[in-house]
C-alpha cells in the first residue's frame, strides 16, 4: 500500500477557484427570499457570469488534474496494487486520465 505524502502545492488555478467562488457568491446573494426585491442589475449578472465561469472552471478542474498526472504516476498514492488479499487491483492514474478523457467531451456549452 502507498504511503500518504507530504507535498502541498498552491497551484495558480486555485486563485482562479477562488476569485470564481467570491463573483458567484456576490451575485447570488442578492436573491436571498429575505431580501425581498431583487435589482434587475443583480439577476442580469447573476445569469450571464454563468457564460464566463463554468468554462473556466472546467479548464482550471481538468488542467488541475493534468498537472497532477506525473506525481500520481510517480507516487502510486491512492493505487492498490495486485497480487493482494482481496485481489483487486485499482490505479487513481489511469482512472483519472479517464476521467480526464469523459470530462471534457461531456460539457455542453
């Protein structure tokens, strides 16, 4: 079994999550039911910030994982390796360049 490391990373798609989460929260919180009326101005910028943000956030997710793919190949971390008790073998590398490979294709936009 792989043993946990100890590298932590501040990637700069983590400033772009971020700033994305702080634009979607002021946006939305304007349509709080306690609020009562919402400013026409708000609900326009709620809906069209969708258009910027969710292509960015697919990029910054995958291109996350794309620049972990050579530590995930090099670690083994989260991989269980055959032969082993209870003979399942499992690799997070090859899962997550599948992942890599169904989540792109499957956006919409």
């Amino acid at each position: 079994m792989a043993t946990p490391s100890i590298e932590v990373q501040e990637p700069q798609s983590g400033h772009q999550r971020k700033g994305k989460s702080s634009i979607r929260a002021a946006s939305g919180s304007s349509h709080h039911p306690s609020f009562g009326v919402t400013p026409p101005l708000l609900t326009l910028i709620r809906y069209s910030t969708f258009f910027v943000l969710y292509p960015t956030g697919i990029f910054s997710e995958t291109g996350l994982v794309y620049v972990a793919l050579p530590f995930m190949k090099g670690s083994d971390l989260y991989s269980l390796r055959m032969p082993n008790k209870i003979n399942f073998g499992f690799d997070y590398y090859y899962v997550s360049l599948l992942a890599l490979g169904l989540y792109i294709p499957d956006t919409s936009l």
